[in-house]
C-alpha cells in the first residue's frame, strides 16, 4: 500500500530550525519479522563471541566519536561539550553491562539440596523493541540495546521522533561492528509506530525511556498481556533541599548543574529548590547572581555556552506558557524566562518561587524551569519534597550526616544525594525511580535484570531415583 504523505519524518535542528533529515516511517511487520527470524542464531551465538561484537561496536564509536558527537549536538541543540561526554557514555556502557551481566544474570553453579548438580542460568526473552527519548538519544536508547544484545535478544529500536538520525547513527555503528542487520534494527517513527510495536504479538519485551504519559499508555495498553517483560524509565518533578551550610557558592553551583544541564532536559533535573527560612536570603540570591552568568548559545558556539535550546518551538510555546501560568496563580518570578528569539527554541534559565501557590501543580516541566519553595524548617522541607507522585532523584545541600540519614530514611525516591546534584547518575549503578518515574525495573547496571530471565535447573548425567515409600511388593 502506498504510504500516506503522514508518513514523512523530518528532523530539524533546534539552534537554526534547519530542517536537517527527512525520511519514511518504518514498516513494524517487517522489523518484527526480521528480528524474529535473526533472534534464535543470535541467541545462540556463544556470550564470548556477543561480548566481542559489543565490544568491536565499542570501538566503532571511538573511532566515530567526533562526527557522533557533532550529529548529536545539532540534531538536540546541547553543547558540543556535554555531547561528546554522551558518546563517552555509549563507549563505557559496554564494558559496565558485560560487568552487569555476569553479575546480575549469568550463570551459576547452585549448592543443590537434592542430589546431582543445580544451576543457575539465564535465558533472553526474545524480540525486544526499544523506545527512546530525545534528551539523551544515543546513551538512553543504548542503555537497553547494549544489555539487550549481550543477553542474546534482538532489538528493533525506535528512536524519538525528534532525533531520528542519531538513533540511525547509533545503529550504523553496531552494524559495522558486525552485528546483522536482523539483530539490531532502527525503526522510524512516531507515537503510533511504538504503538504498534509494543502491541506487536512477536515483541517479546518493551523497554522505554521517555514521559510517564506514554510510559503509563504503554503499560494501559499491555495490562492484558503478561507475558511481555516491561521496562518503563520515567521522568521526575526531582527536589533539592537546602538546610544552612557555610559553602553557600558550592550549593549554589549544584542546584545551577541540577536545574539547567542539558537545558534543564534530564529526567533527573532539580524541578524544585525547597529551602528553610533560615537559609532563603543567602542561597536564593546566590543561585539567581550564579544562573545570570550563564551562557545560553548554540551548540557549536565560542565560547562555550552552558546551555543549549530545548528541543523544539512547541516544547519552548509550552514552558513560557507554564512560567505565565505559575505567574497568574501567585509565583513570584525571581528571574524570569526570556526567549531571545522567538522563532527559536532557545530559552534562559528561569527561577520562580511558588510557594504562595496552594495547589502546585505536580507535573514534570522539562527543561530550563526551577520553581523556589520556602518552608519553615527540615521536617517540612521533607515533606514537600515528597510532595509529588513521582520518585526519581533527590538531594539536600547541607546539614549534617544525621540530617542526611533522616533524609535518606525518608524521601521517596530512587537516587537519593548528599551535597552532589540530582542529576549526573552513574551507569555504574541502578538508575530508576518509583511512583510515576518507573515500573520498579531499573536502567543501567541494573539493566541486566530486564533482559533475561532465570531458569533454574537440578540435573544428572543418567536418571537415578527410587521409590521409598507407597509401593506394593513385587
Ligand atoms: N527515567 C529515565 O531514565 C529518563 C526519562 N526521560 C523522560 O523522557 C521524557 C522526554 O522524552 P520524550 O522523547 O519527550 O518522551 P516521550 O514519552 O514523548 O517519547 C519517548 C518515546 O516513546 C514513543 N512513544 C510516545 N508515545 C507512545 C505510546 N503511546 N506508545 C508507544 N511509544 C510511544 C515516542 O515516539 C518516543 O520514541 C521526559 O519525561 C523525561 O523525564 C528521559 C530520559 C531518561
Ligand atoms: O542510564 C545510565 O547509564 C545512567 C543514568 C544516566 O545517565 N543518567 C543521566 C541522564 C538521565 C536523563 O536525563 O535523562 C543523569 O542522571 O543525568
């Protein structure tokens, strides 16, 4: 059947608007059919000889490394800098999900209650379709596909939409790892595409990375079958909690990395400075003189800017509309958010305190957005940080180890700081949250987890039973 003229993707570049990429939405049958029919070799292959090929994909990118991170800096606007600390973190995820792997999954020899020998093994699931976001679409996407494949799945992976020719550069460089075209594919498309795919009866397993509105659409539209393993990596309305401290530079330092790195696009990102009477005067002024000296610009800008655009005009439309909107119901702007032009999607760091607005509205708004809470003291400051239906990242700036074991004790959420961002997680260990954030299925080191599951077997060589009780004599 002819394709609809609906079909046609573009992608553009945040900074200029220039339209950089235009392409077809992919064919979900025959993705699924491919990976389906490349699934049992792979599965197959030997681990060592699978660890091999990540490992030459590795090295691929190294070798791509600079014409990746300038593909990766355009097609999202962040700075050159941070992108290429994002093909860094594509090379690690390597050797880090092999560690995981053997770790977490694997095999074991198990002390066996009964006679013989038990073990421990794990098997893929199968088909497995990955969903990416844009703020991170390589390291994110790539975070479910290294594991994936070093657990012997394949992947159809479906870039976001927005940044459809890094998702395509990712894969290009498993490919000319040697990884066949059936094991890892990309798949063009938007919203329906993931649909289909994650409906799709030969989809073994769906791992997505994006906005708790599609991950909670996912898991409504799966709710009747069991069998597919889900991994759903959401965002956050993050807190960062200041209590007095003397390093009232370095605290503001970190809510500046926590609130506009990456534009304030993390899922991890500080959403909300919650701070104590008694530290408000010195640390809220101190953020504000810090965030005016930022340099917003474009990616590829001398001096380097900071910060970049968000992704694109509508993204920008909906966050000046929320300033406004927190600013009608009683916020008190501390720093308003400026768009320099208004044909781009480039945005300042915006600070407003919210804490005259009775019912604040608990939603994630990605990118340069900080909103101020003032409370009375550490227990309140508990409590509003917990304030939201989401649970990714925390911090507190401040205080002393029992102040933090009460926060740690506390605070609902799955990366819980001490005087370091909320942001900035480690591959090197679980990454997920809890309420809206996640399924309870860590990213990351923990990624291992979602991408086998364990079969435990007791054998011997030759059966050897008998029957001690309930017989008749012969
Ligand atoms: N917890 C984590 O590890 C991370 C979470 N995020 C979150 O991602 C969001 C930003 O990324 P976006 O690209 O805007 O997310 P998004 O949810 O709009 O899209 C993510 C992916 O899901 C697809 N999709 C959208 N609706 C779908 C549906 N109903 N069924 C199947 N697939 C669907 C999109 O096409 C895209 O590939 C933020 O909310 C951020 O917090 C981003 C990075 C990391
Ligand atoms: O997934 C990993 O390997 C580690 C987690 C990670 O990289 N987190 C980053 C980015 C998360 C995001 O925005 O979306 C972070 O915490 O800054």
């Amino acid at each position: 059947m002819p394709r609809e003229v609906s079909d046609i993707l573009k992608s553009y570049e945040p900074a200029t608007g220039k339209e950089i990429w235009q392409g077809e939405a992919g064919d979900v049958e025959q993705a699924v059919a491919r990976s389906r029919e490349a699934f049992p070799k792979w599965a197959t292959t030997p681990l060592a000889v699978r660890i091999e090929m990540l490992r030459r994909f590795a090295n691929v990118v190294r070798k791509h490394a600079d014409d990746f991170a300038e593909l990766i800096a355009r097609e999202t606007g962040k700075p050159l800098w941070e992108a290429h600390t994002e093909v860094q973190a594509v090379v690690a995820k390597v050797d880090i999900s092999v560690t995981a792997y053997a770790e977490r999954t694997g095999q074991k020899k198990l002390d066996s209650a009964l006679q013989g020998s038990a073990a421990l093994r794990h098997k893929p699931h199968g088909v497995m379709a990955v969903l990416g976001p844009y703020n991170f679409p390589a390291h994110l996407p790539n975070g479910h596909i290294v594991p994936a494949l070093i657990a012997g799945n394949t992947v159809v992976f479906k870039p976001s939409e927005k940044t459809p020719v890094v998702g395509e550069f990712l894969v290009r460089c498993l490919h000319e790892a040697g990884i066949d075209d059936g094991v890892a594919q990309v798949l063009h498309g938007g919203p329906e595409e993931g649909k289909q795919l994650v409906a799709h009866k030969s989809v073994n397993g769906v791992l997505f990375t994006g906005s708790a509105r599609a991950g909670i659409a996912i898991n409504r539209a799966l709710a009747s079958d069991p069998s597919k393993i889900v991994a759903l990596e959401m965002g956050g309305n993050n807190p960062i909690v200041a209590i007095p401290t003397p390093k009232i530079e370095d605290a503001a330092a970190t809510i500046i990395q926590s609130a506009f790195t990456t534009a304030g696009q993390r899922c991890t990102a500080a959403r909300r400075l919650i701070v104590t009477a008694d530290f408000y005067d010195e640390i809220v002024p101190a953020v504000r003189a810090l965030a005016d000296r930022l340099i917003l610009d474009e990616p590829f800008a001398d001096p380097a800017p900071f910060m970049g655009p968000v992704i694109d005009n509508e993204t920008a439309d909906l966050l000046s509309e929320s300033f406004l909107a927190l600013m009608s119901r009683g916020g008190r702007p501390i720093k308003h958010l400026k768009r320099p032009d208004p044909d781009l999607p480039l945005l300042s760091p915006s600070i407003i305190d919210t804490t005259e607005i009775e019912e604040r509205p608990d939603i994630e708004l990605f990118g340069p957005l900080l909103q101020v809470i003032k409370v009375e003291d550490f227990d309140a400051a508990i409590s509003e940080a917990n304030n939201t239906r989401y649970g990714l990242s925390a911090s507190l700036l401040g205080g002393q180890p029992k102040d933090f074991e009460r926060f740690w004790t506390q605070i609902r959420a799955g990366i819980v700081n001490w005087n370091r961002p909320t942001n900035g997680a480690s591959s090197a260990a679980p990454f997920g949250g809890i309420g809206l954030s996640g399924n309870h299925r860590p990213a990351a080191f923990y990624a291992a987890d979602y991408c086998a599951y364990p079969v435990t077997s007791t054998e011997m060589v030759q059966p050897r039973a008998s029957i001690g009780v309930g017989l008749r004599d012969k």
